[in-house]
C-alpha cells in the first residue's frame, strides 16, 4: 500500500503567526484570545496549557480576566475591537493579512456603490469580522440564498468570498449570479486565500490518485471541511479526522494507494502523528492479507 502526502497542506502562515503570537512567553496568564484561534482542538488545548486563557466571542467581554486580549487570525470587525480598547484592554491583533484584504475589497466595493455581498457561512467568525461594520449586507452560501438577493432589490452587487471557500462553487455561483433577471451589474473578487487555493489544488491532484483520503483537521475548521467535499465530488472515500486515534483499520483493507491532507490550522506534529499511524495500519494490513493469501 503506497502512503502519499499531498504537496500543499498543514498550518498556513496567518495561523503559523498567530499560535506564535499566542505562545510568546511575554504574555503568560495574561493573556485572553477573544474567539477560537484557529479551528483546532489540539492547538486551543496547548493554548491552554500555557495559561492562555479563551473566551468565545466579544459577547463574553465581561467573562476576561486579563488586561491583554488577542484577536484572532479570522480577524474582527473595527467596531469590535474598538469594543476592547473602550474597555481598557490591550489589543493585540493577529488577523491575517489576507484576511484584512478581504474587510478592504468590501469596503472599496461599497465605495463605488456595490451592495455588499459575501459567498461565505454566515456564523463563521472570519464573515461576521468582514461584514461587521457595514450598514446593510448579503451573506450567501448557495443558489437558495438568491431568493435573498431578489428580496434585497439590490442590482448592483460587490462580491466578496470568505477565503477559505472552494473555487469552483464560488465561480458557479457568481457566474448564476451574474445570469439573474434581477441583478444588473456584478463586480466580484475573489478573496479566496492563496495557502487554501493551493491546499485545495494538492487535494484535487492527490485525489486522482488514491484509493482513499485521510483529511486532518478541526471538525469546524471550514477548510479542512472543503478539503473533504473536494474527494467526496471526485468519488473518493474521505475520512475526516482531528488525531492519529481516530483512524480506523478497516478503512485501509484492500485500498492500494491512501492519501493524507490537512486544513490550515492543523500543526505540523499532527500530521506526522496521523502519518506514523497510516505507516503502521498499512504494514500490519498488508501482513494480513499476504498471511490470507
Ligand atoms: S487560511 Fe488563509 S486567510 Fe486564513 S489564516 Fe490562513 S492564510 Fe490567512
């Protein structure tokens, strides 16, 4: 049984940078990240560990103990964070670069007179962050949501992703878009993050070659989710995992060749645990089946 990793996957730099904020001994059992970090359980556990302390969202303001706050690499709406200051805290702001692309594109959209729109999941942290502090705006996630615009009477649309999107149901939605009687004009950017365009690109090339796919990765990390649908559209078992213990024996049984990815919030040490494991499954299934034959 072959084992292949894909060639783009794991921790993207937004997040590299924002754990390694987080991490830095300055800060600790001062600190308090408002929001998950990243989409990871083993990191927000490690987070812990180093006394870093955790509150969900800016809604639990009154819960921080602590005089320095974090935000985290999905980023937060200026209101937000002016929300903070207010308070007296101190602000550190790890949001990713690229992320913040994606608050100035819908800003300047809204400057030229485009309705705002994200293709995105509306509860996600990154899209309330980007939408956060515009007076009106469409969060749109597929073909069903167009009723949305039509109620909206808005034929002018702006259009935005939340970056770690799938290219390809982006493009086809903004192409449908673009088709409604209802809409006029469409000016789109595809804020899709480069890290996750790439990570979906080694997926589709190592998809056409496995027999099965190991995904790693938070169960509400939305890139690790897309990472999934991609080998589930291609035919291609797909088994989402967050750690080594996890992985099944069964699922290895007369597979040829396995494939591993990972979403851009899952550390490097995990992937090497999951990888280790496979080794260890495939040698211990292919024992079997010689013995059988
Ligand atoms: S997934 Fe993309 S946008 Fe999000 S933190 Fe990583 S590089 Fe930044």
């Amino acid at each position: 049984m072959k084992v292949s990793l894909a060639s783009a996957m794991g921790t993207c730099f937004g997040v590299q940078d924002a754990i390694n904020l987080a991490m830095s001994p300055e800060f600790s059992n001062e600190l308090t990240i408002v929001g998950q970090l990243v989409h990871n359980p083993q990191v927000s556990e490690s987070l812990k560990q180093n006394g870093v302390s955790l509150v969900p969202g800016i809604e639990d303001i009154d819960k921080i103990q602590t005089k320095k706050v974090m935000i985290t690499a999905h980023g937060a709406a200026e209101k937000t964070k002016k929300r903070l200051y207010e308070a007296g805290f101190t602000v550190y702001d790890a949001s990713c670069p690229l992320v913040m692309r994606v608050h100035q594109t819908i800003k300047s959209l809204v400057a030229k007179g485009y309705f705002p729109v994200v293709i995105g999941q509306k509860d996600h942290v990154e899209v309330k962050g980007i939408v956060g502090d515009l007076d009106d705006h469409l969060v749109i996630n597929n073909e069903t949501d167009f009723q949305k615009i039509k109620s909206s009477g808005n034929r002018r649309l702006g259009i935005v992703t939340q970056t770690t999107q799938q290219r390809d149901k982006v493009e086809a939605l903004v192409e449908k878009i673009r088709g409604l009687e209802y809409v006029d004009d469409v000016a789109f950017v595809n804020t899709i993050c480069q890290p996750t365009h790439d990570r979906q690109l080694a997926v589709h090339e190592l998809a056409d070659q496995v027999d099965l796919m190991i995904v790693i990765g938070g169960y509400n990390s939305s890139n690790t989710k897309k990472l999934v649908h991609v080998c589930d559209e291609k035919g291609i078992e797909a088994h989402h995992i967050e750690s080594f213990d996890q992985l099944h024996k069964e699922w290895f049984i007369n597979k040829q060749h396995v494939g591993i990815t990972a979403g851009t919030s899952t550390p490097e040490n995990v992937i090497n645990e999951v990888h280790t494991k496979i080794l260890e499954i495939a040698k211990d299934v292919e024992g079997q089946t010689s013995l059988a034959s």
